[in-house]
C-alpha cells in the first residue's frame, strides 16, 4: 500500500466508521463557527456603517450591492459545493486519483467564471446597480463600494472552492481557521478604515477585498503543501468534461438558489420602493441580515452533514447515511425554533443594533416577525436540499432550494400586497406577510419530495456511476 493511500485511510476513513454524533459535531462545529464569524463579520460592518453619517442610505446601498455579491459567491457555490460533494462521494470508493483531478478542474472553472463576471461587472456596473433597485440616492455610493469590491469577490469564490474541497478531504478545522482568518482580519480593518480613517463605505470594501486575498492565499498554500494528501498535481490540472460536468450538476443547486435570491431580492426591493421607500429597502437590509445568522447556522451543520453523507451514500452505509441526515434535521428545526422565539420576543432589540433611526425601526420590526416566524420549516427545506445534493440528486436539490425562493415567493410578493390593499391593510405589511407563507409552501414542497426518495435509506441502494467507463478501475465497473 503506498503513503498516500494510507494518508487518505487515516483522513477520511473515520466517515464510514467512528459513531453518528461524533463526526456530525467534529465536522459542523468548524462550519458553525465559520459561519457565525462570518456572520458576526457582516453584522460588524453593517453597524459601523450604519452609525455613520448617512447610515441609513449606506445599509441601503449595501443592501442594494448585498444581492449582486451573492449572485458572484453563487459561482462559487456551483464549483465549490459541487466539487466538494463529489469529492466525498469518490473518496468513500478510495479512488484518489479522481479526487486529485477534481481539484484540478475546479480550479479551471473557477478562474473560467471569475474572468467572465469581473468583466461584466466593471463594463455594466452602474446597470446592474439600477436592475437591482438602486435609487438615484443609493447609485452613486452602491457603485463606490462595488468598483473596490469586485476583485475581492473573485478571491471569495476561489476560498470558498478550496475551503470546501479542504473541509470534504478531512480538514474541517484548518478550513474553519483559514475562513475566521479572513473574517476577523476583515473585522480588524473595518474599524481601522471606518472608525480610524473616516473612509466610510470606500473603506468597508478595502477591508473586505484585502481580508478576502489573505484567506485566498491561505486556502492555496495548503494545496501545495506537501503534508496535504490531496494537492495540486501536474496531471489534474488539464480539465476533464465529465469532471464538469459531475461538479455542475451537484452545483446547480446552491447556485440556483443563491442567484434566484438575489434576483428575488431584487423584484424584493422593487415591491418594497413602490409599497414604502428606501427606508423599507434598508429595513429588508437590516432583517435579512438578522435572517442570516440563523440561516448561516443552519448551513454551517449542513456543511458539517455533507462529507459525512456523501462519504457513506457512496460506501453504500444506508443505516448511517439515514442516521446522519435524521439528526441534522433535529439539529437544524432546534435552531430555528430559538431563532423564531428571540425574533418574536425581542425585534426592536435585534434592530437598534443596527441603527438609532425611529422610521428604520418601526418599518422593521414588523418584518422581523414575519421574516423570522418560520425559521424551524426553513430548517426543514434547508436540511433536505443539502442532503440531496450531498447524495448526488441535484434536480431534486434544485427544485427544492427554488421552492421558497422562487417558485412561491415571486407570484406571492405580488398577489399578497393587492389582498392587504383591497382588505384595507398596507401593501408593504402584504410583502412582508408574503415571504411567511413562501417558507410554509416550500416546507411542504419539499417534504413531498423526500418522500419520493425515501429509497436511499434502503439497504443494498446503490449509487449510479459518474465516470467514464474508459477511466474506471476494477473496482469501479457497474
């Protein structure tokens, strides 16, 4: 047996072997605490800015640039996650080779898709601010943040893609430390260009560009580091089509989600000019961050779920892979029941830490209660797209990332505020009300698509092959 087969036995065998509970707490405390880090960072930012001159319109400039930076980290997403999840999968059949030339070929799409939106973003840059809901107000301080950050966006979708990859082969914590790297040195920079220096928003996308090329450069040093298993190798570098393809076809997923959000955010924003003003734009802005600790907490045990699931559906383990997804699931509804109740309870609390603004504050009050009051169903839909996509179902995945985000709450965020019109209510509590019962008909959506693949769980399920039958080994043949 050579070295590297006994380096990659000692990484990730413990997935098909050591007890459930375990491995899901080692593997999703370090995505947890990214997340959280990461989370508190864009919280961090937002307060800093917030408590400037002109906080409000800042937060809703940022609110405007928020949706654009998404759709970027998106790319990220496709490649990352989908690279990730297949990693897993090839790592449970010990084929090391082909996890070699997955990291090579993630690589050539991440570059491919960076070249093409730092493009399109600096030769449509001031368009693409407008499509998003940007005012004559908000353009002009959206377009100075965005023309600094973009570059460090780039850098984002690279970290995200090798982090992901480092997470999938066995190093869980290092990628954590490499993501709370970046995010507390961006924290770091934030105080010293805003608070220090007086840059304002300028300052904000220093501090997150300069931030994003350290983690960036710590995410590739431990692919050329010769303690590392899986590496950059000479022959993975050339890119192979059914690599891509088995990487996008997983990424699809998080990628559809992530861009029909913020396309969402966008239609999002127009509603919310028309019913209220950018105050309600920035109120969105405020919530929505609120929103995503509780979200980013979700993903993190999800992150933590799927090396666990993959590595065991493609061991064909159907005992732990049921056993891995049931208990993600528990842990996930637990997180949004506490999210649901300190939405409840204390909304002007988690508001004014963002702004002393009355007008801000009373807009968003209200829409934390109906943004926040269904966070244990979104705990549910969350857990069952990552799951399909750890388990290679990317349609399924896709269809039920889309469900709350498109499929309901598009046709919703129109008809809903005409209802509370003609009722004698406000159209603006109509938007709000709108993205309350999107979570309800995707929770149902999706359970009736778990249903459809309870067969999975099964004893004696076996995965479908993704290679070509040219490039299998014996071990490998259908």
């Amino acid at each position: 047996m050579s070295e590297k087969k006994v380096a990659v036995i000692d990484t990730t065998a413990e997935l098909g072997e050591r007890k459930i509970p375990h491995l899901l707490w080692k593997y999703a405390l370090p995505s947890v605490v990214t997340q959280i880090i990461a989370t508190v960072y864009n919280l961090v930012d937002s307060i800093f800015l917030g408590h400037a001159t002109n906080g409000a319109l800042i937060l809703a400039a940022l609110a405007i640039v928020l949706p654009i930076m998404n759709i970027i980290h998106a790319f990220g997403s496709l490649v990352g996650a989908g690279a990730g999840a297949r990693i897993s999968i090839v790592l449970g059949r010990k084929d090391i080779k082909w996890a070699e030339n997955i990291v090579g070929t993630s690589m050539f799409l991440t570059f491919f898709f960076g070249a093409l939106f730092l493009s399109a973003g600096y030769l449509f840059m001031d368009p693409i601010l407008a499509m998003f809901g940007a005012s004559n107000t908000t353009i002009r301080l959206a377009h100075e943040y965005m023309v600094i950050v973009l570059p460090g966006m780039f850098l984002t979708t690279l970290t995200f893609n090798l982090t992901g990859l480092i997470r999938a082969t066995g190093y869980a914590t290092k990628s954590m430390w490499i993501q709370i790297s970046g995010a507390l040195l961006n924290i770091v920079l934030d105080y010293i260009f805003i608070i220090l220096l007086g840059k304002g928003i300028e300052g904000a996308a220093w501090a997150t560009t300069i931030s994003m090329a350290f983690s960036a450069l710590l995410a590739v040093l431990h692919f050329v580091s010769p303690k590392s298993f899986i590496r950059f190798r000479r022959h993975a570098w050339k890119p192979r089509m059914y690599i891509i393809k088995n990487i996008l076809a997983i990424g699809i997923s998080p990628f559809s989600m992530n861009v029909a959000a913020c396309l969402v955010v966008a239609l999002l924003n127009s509603q919310l000019i028309r019913y209220g003003s950018d105050i309600a734009v920035s109120a969105y802005g405020v919530v929505n961050r609120i929103a995503m600790l509780v979200f980013m907490f979700m993903m993190g045990i999800c992150q933590g779920m799927q090396p666990i699931a993959g590595y065991n559906y493609g061991a064909r383990l159907q005992s732990r892979l049921k056993e891995i997804y049931l208990l993600a699931l528990k842990w996930n509804v637990g997180i949004g029941i506490i999210g649901t109740t300190f939405a409840m309870v204390f909304p002007q609390l988690l508001v004014e830490m963002f702004s002393e603004d009355a007008s801000l504050i009373s807009t968003a009050i209200p829409a934390t209660r109906f943004l926040m009051v269904m966070c244990p169903l979104i705990g549910f839909t969350v857990t069952n797209s990552q799951f399909f996509q750890s388990i290679d179902k990317p349609w399924i995945a896709i269809v039920t990332s889309l469900s709350r985000q498109v499929i309901f709450l598009i046709p919703l965020i129109y008809i809903v505020p005409r209802v509370f019109i003609k009722a004698g209510g406000e159209g603006l509590m109509g938007v709000w009300c709108s993205m309350t019962i999107s979570d309800v008909c995707g929770a149902v959506l999706s359970g009736l698509l778990l249903l459809t693949q309870l067969k999975v769980f099964k004893p004696g399920y076996q995965a479908p092959e993704r290679k070509p039958k040219k490039e299998r080994g014996p071990d490998h043949s259908e």
